[in-house]
C-alpha cells in the first residue's frame, strides 16, 4: 500500500484486521484441503463426483484450480483476483448442486456460507475492500 493510499483509506481495527484474518485462515485451510485431496484419487472423492455426476477425470483439474484461486486468495496483494476467481468456482458447485437435486441448506447454500466467509474475511482485513464497499459512511 503506498503513502497516499494509507492517507485516503479509512484505518481498520486490530480487531477487525485479526477477524478478518482468522475467517480467511479458515476458508485457505478448508479449500487447501479440498483442493489437496481432489489431487489424490481416494475413494470418498469418486463417490462424490459420481453422486454429483461430475466425470471422474475431472476431479484433478478441479483440485488444481481449486488450489491455485486459493493460493491467490491467500496472498495480500492477489487476495481480490482469488476471492473473485473462488465466487465464481463457489457458482458453479451451487449450480452442480442444484442439479442433482442436493438438500438445499447443507449442501447447495454451502458455496454461498463459504462466499461469505471469503470475502468477509477480505472486507475486515483490507481497507481498500472496505472503500469499495463501504456500509456506512
């Protein structure tokens, strides 16, 4: 952030900026995880694409993008590319979700809790998040 930037933009709260922290250590680490185990053919993850009729073959190619917006989210100076490029991933598992039919607050809603989640964490740790979308002036 440079000088001019820290003059224009309102300071954030030690409390929010560690809130905000915390809810974006929460989301790396889940879609780390989910992103990781995609990479790795084990069971629970074939039973799941096959429930969500998801090709087999794609499992991989998802882990992978899953975990390169998640690297990007996770890095201050990407961390907008990546929770933008994460929504859009969190759309398409809600549509797949809607699909097949998923029971709608466990499942389909998940990639919205996780949306917010994602960007919440970003709003309370990054001024320049908070100027675009101020809540009150």
């Amino acid at each position: 952030m440079t000088v001019l930037e820290s003059q224009l933009l309102p300071p954030v709260s030690k409390a929010a900026m560690w809130t905000g922290r915390i809810l974006s250590g929460i989301v790396t680490v889940f879609l780390l995880v989910d992103g990781a185990i995609k990479l790795v053919p084990i069971q629970a993850v074939i039973d799941t694409s096959r429930e969500l009729q998801i090709p087999a073959d794609l499992a991989r190619p998802l882990g992978l993008i899953t975990l390169v917006c998640t690297i990007l989210y996770a890095i201050p100076r990407t961390a907008v590319l990546g929770a933008i490029l994460l929504t859009g991933y969190m759309g398409g598992a809600i549509y797949t979700h809607l699909r097949v039919d998923s029971p709608l607050f466990s499942h389909t809603l998940f990639g919205i809790y996780l949306a917010l989640f994602i960007w919440g964490g970003l709003y309370l740790r990054d001024p320049r998040v908070r100027a675009l979308i101020p809540f009150s002036n």
